[in-house]
C-alpha cells in the first residue's frame, strides 16, 4: 500500500483479522474501543491506555471485536523520519490524551484545512519524540528560537526579537524554521498558545478572560475570534460541551 499524502480522520475496524504493510508511518490513536495489533511481530492493542505507531515498511496486522473508532494519521516517511525509532506501542499520559481528544474534536467538525492538519500532526508528533524518542535533531539556533516560544508562548513576540534570540537574520530564521519544524515560528506558537488555551478550558478552572490572559492576548474578544477561527467554536461553546 502506497499513498504520499498526509492524511488525518476517523476509521473503525471490522471483525476480520488483516495484515499488510505500507511505505508511509502510522498512527492509531483511540477514541473508543479496542484494536489487537500485532506490529513487526510484537503484540498489543490499542485502546483507552495507548496509541501504536507503525513504522513505514513495517508488517502489521489488527483485529476488532466491537464497536470502535480510532484517529488514524498516514504520515509519509520523508515527513517525520523519527517515527520510526519510537515503541510500536506507547502509553497515553494525560497530556497525550488530551490531544488526541482534541484531534477527535476537530475531526468530528468536518473536512479540515490541510496546512492546519499538517501542523497538529507535527505537533503530535513532536509530543511523541520528546515523550519516547530520541531528542530532536534541530539546529541549535532553532531550538533556542523554539525554547524561548515554549517559555514566553503568554507573550508578544516579534520575529526580530526571535531572529536575536536565533542569531540569525529574520529571513534565515524564518526558511530554517519551516525546514526543520513543518511550520513558521508565528505557527508555532499560535499552535502553542490554542493548545494551551484548549487545556486551560478544559480544566474549568480559570473563567475566560484568565485564559486570553494567560495564553497571551489582552483582548477578549481577540481571543475568542482566534480561538473561533481555529476551533471552529468559540471558547464558550467549547466550555459547555465539555462540562
């Protein structure tokens, strides 16, 4: 099986047992029920505790016996070659977990933008590495440029500001950004600052303002028509769903 597209949606799986491989990585990651895997010739399953990951070239086979559903990324090779050194099976922590509830989220919305799947793959991703990989290879002055977003992500931040940071010119740190990270550094960290806030709400513990507060916006209304855009409701809604 071949395809050089990434993609990212729901599947469930039928009683049968199937084994196949394909030339792009995998991620299954569980939403409800249960999928017994055997990957590379090691056994496991995905359900509520953990996430497989099939490396591309890999062999793998899986079954289900009930009602399920998973959140499924076809992530091709050359995309997120790190994917191959992690664990075919990998335990869900609490932050793990609520991203993949936020994926389920977005998916149930509908079709997606496809740049905006890009980047929460690749954050997801990231999330794997740093959990159960190897550490990210990046340019130094990269991960200094993406340190600094992590720590100050509740703050302005200008491009030039982070080209110092970087040592680097603001076009130099813009190209070897998107080279090494799949996205801009202003996507990066309106990434970060929406995760956050997606956190934050559902933790109930912070009214609304708190949470523009915190995420970096001064404005709520800024907030909410970002987090409306980004979303697709605003933060209100998210917060009565989730109660």
């Amino acid at each position: 099986m071949a395809h050089a597209n990434l993609t990212l949606d729901l599947r469930s799986y039928s009683s049968e047992t199937h084994a196949h491989q394909h030339d792009y990585h995998q991620l299954v990651l569980p939403v409800a029920g249960r999928l017994s895997m055997r990957v590379g010739g090691q056994e496991g399953a995905v359900s509520a505790q953990r996430i497989a990951v099939i490396a591309a070239g890999r062999e793998h086979g899986f079954a289900a016996t009930d009602l399920n559903c998973f959140v499924v990324a076809d992530v091709p090779e050359a995309l997120a070659p790190e994917l191959a050194r992690l664990p075919a099976f990998i335990p869900l922590d609490k932050t793990l977990s609520q991203y993949v509830a936020f994926l389920h989220l977005k998916l149930q919305q509908g079709p997606g933008n496809r740049t905006s799947e890009r980047q929460m793959l690749l954050l997801l991703i990231q999330l794997l590495q740093e959990r159960y990989g190897d550490a990210l290879r990046l340019d130094r002055r990269i991960e200094a440029a993406r340190a600094y977003l992590d720590q100050y992500s509740d703050r302005p931040t200008s491009l030039t500001r982070l080209a110092a940071v970087a040592n680097l010119s603001t076009r130099q740190l813009s190209e070897l950004f998107r080279r090494q990270l799949g996205m801009t550094p202003q996507q990066y960290l309106l990434e970060k600052r929406m995760q956050r806030a997606w956190q934050l709400l559902e933790a109930d513990e912070l009214d609304i303002q708190q949470i523009a507060e915190r995420v970096g916006y001064g404005s709520l209304s800024a907030f909410s028509d970002r987090f409306r855009k980004h979303f697709g409701h605003s933060p209100r809604h998210f917060r009565r769903i989730g109660k």
